[in-house]
C-alpha cells in the first residue's frame, strides 16, 4: 500500500517521471528475483537488488537525457544516493 501511495502522490521532492521510472526497475527486479528463486533455485542479496534498481534508474535516465523531461532527473536521483 505504501508503494502505490508514494507512486501516486504529488510530492516536489522526487518528480512523477523519477518515481514511475523507479517503479518500473523495482517492479522489473521482483519479478525477476522471484523467476530465479523458482526456476534456478537461486537467490541475490537484498543490496546487489538495490544496485541494479539503481543502476536500471540510471540507464533509463542516461538514455534520454536529451529529453527536456529528463534533463535534471539525473541530478535529483542522484540527491537520493
């Protein structure tokens, strides 16, 4: 409940591209983990799953820095770390 409140508020500290974008990885690495635990009887660590949702967040970010949307969306992820 936490996370689609979060997703859906209107808070000027962390923008609605950066909160769906991070929504996005996150979402993409649960399932990804759960697929690994079931099907290759293999876990990752609670910190290598927050490396890659941070370095999922920063690719998106990079790819279309040229976009007005997401020209200062680097500089606020990066406040976060």
């Amino acid at each position: 409940m936490a996370f689609s409140s979060w997703l859906g508020s209107r808070d000027s500290t962390c923008p609605t591209t950066l909160r769906r974008l991070v929504s996005q990885a996150t979402i993409y690495m649960i399932w990804r983990e759960r697929n690994n635990r079931l099907h290759n009887n293999i876990s990752a660590m609670p910190h290598t799953i927050y490396k890659t949702i941070d370095r999922l967040t920063r690719y998106a970010i990079l790819g279309k820095k040229k976009s007005k949307r997401f020209s200062d969306l680097m500089q606020t992820w990066l406040a976060f770390d």
